[in-house]
C-alpha cells in the first residue's frame, strides 16, 4: 500500500509558497486533478523553473512530457533566459496536440519542438548537447536511459528525475516490480558514479538533482 510521503500540512505550506500561475498553467492542474492525470504539480514545477533559470538554460530535452504542463515550467524558464527550445516527447498524439494548443495559449509555441515518439530513441537522436534533461518516463526504462542522459547531456548541466520515491513503494522489500527495481536501479547507478554529483531531493514524490562533471 502506498504511503503518504508528507504531511498534509507540510504539502499545503509547500504548495502556498509556490507563486501565483497563469491562468492556463492552473487550468491545466486542474484538468489533472479531474481527470487523476499524473503531473509533476506546481511545487515541482516552481523548483524545475528555477533550476532552469540557475543554470541559464536555453536547450532542454524532457523524457516523458504528458500534455506539456512540466514543458510550460521549462518554457517560461528558458523564454526568460534568452531564448531557446524545449523539446517536448509523447508517445501520444492526443497528448502531443493538447500540449501544443495549452503551449500556444502561454505563448510558449516558438520555444517547444514536438516529438511524438519513444523517448529514449528521440534523445539519442536529437542533436545535443543539452543543458537541462528531465527525465519522466517507465519507471523500468530509468536504468537504460542513464548512458544516453550522460552522452547528450553537456558537462555542468542539470538532470532532473521524477518519481525517486515511488510513493514510498522503494521502501517495500517485497515490491519486485519492474518500474519499483528500475527506480531502485536508477538511484544506485547516478549517486554511485563518479561523474554525477546527484540528491534526491524529497518533494511531492522526489526529485534526483544530478549535475553532470
């Protein structure tokens, strides 16, 4: 059974510190909660932002992008930046048009390129390098995408991973399911190699930061 990570009252202090959104960003979040659409939620997409704004990221690449709301946070970041582009990544044509029209909508069109595609085999074929991965794909895929993270991501960029704790299911020694073994995975290969400097940052369902040497 899936554990509640934090607080109730440790969510909504988080959550009201986070700025006022867009009003497209908060119809978005809402279109998820009535639908129960997984997305990364205003506190990490504030933390995404800023973490692209730090960095001056202008070339970012999102594994696994849903209908573009994570993209919308990088989009804003990389916008006041200077400019760039942020490739967005569906399996999904539905989802890839639903992304382009709430993108639009924020005036973030001319900054997203759109793949519907694989993810892995999208990054692996898009030119790099890049400044900035987020990584939001099957969990049991994490493992497999580490080597071609490392390969198209610059030295000095930013790794972002979704889902680390897995609501509470990596705890769960009994859990040998393939998506909870490939975070498991996943976690040891980054904070184990040399060339990753990486934390798991707790947070809705934590966050690895890696920066890559």
């Amino acid at each position: 059974m899936d554990e509640p990570l934090l607080s109730t009252g440790l969510r909504d202090y988080l959550d009201a510190l986070v700025p006022a959104r867009l009003p497209e960003l908060q119809r978005m979040e809402a279109y998820a909660q009535e639908r129960d659409f997984p997305i990364i939620g205003p506190l990490v997409g504030y933390f995404c932002y800023q973490i692209t704004r730090l960095i001056g990221a202008r070339k970012v690449f999102e594994l696994g992008s849903g209908y573009g709301y994570s993209t919308a946070w990088f989009a804003q970041a990389v916008v006041e930046n200077g400019g760039g582009l942020v490739h967005h990544v569906v399996w999904n044509e539905n989802l890839s048009r639903r992304a382009r029209k709430h993108l639009d909508i924020l005036g973030f069109g001319e900054v997203v390129q759109y793949h519907v595609s694989e993810a892995i085999q999208a990054l692996e074929s898009t030119p790099g390098p890049f400044d900035l991965i987020f990584n939001d794909i099957n969990k049991q895929d994490y493992p497999n995408s580490l080597p071609v993270i490392a390969k198209k991501l610059r030295p000095g960029g930013a790794l972002i991973v979704d889902n680390m704790l897995w609501s509470g299911r990596i705890f769960n020694e009994d859990d040998q399911s393939a998506s909870t073994q490939g975070i498991r995975a996943f976690t040891r290969m980054i904070t184990q190699d040399p060339a990753w400097i990486a934390t798991l940052v707790p947070i809705r369902d934590g966050l690895i930061l890696g920066f890559k040497k």
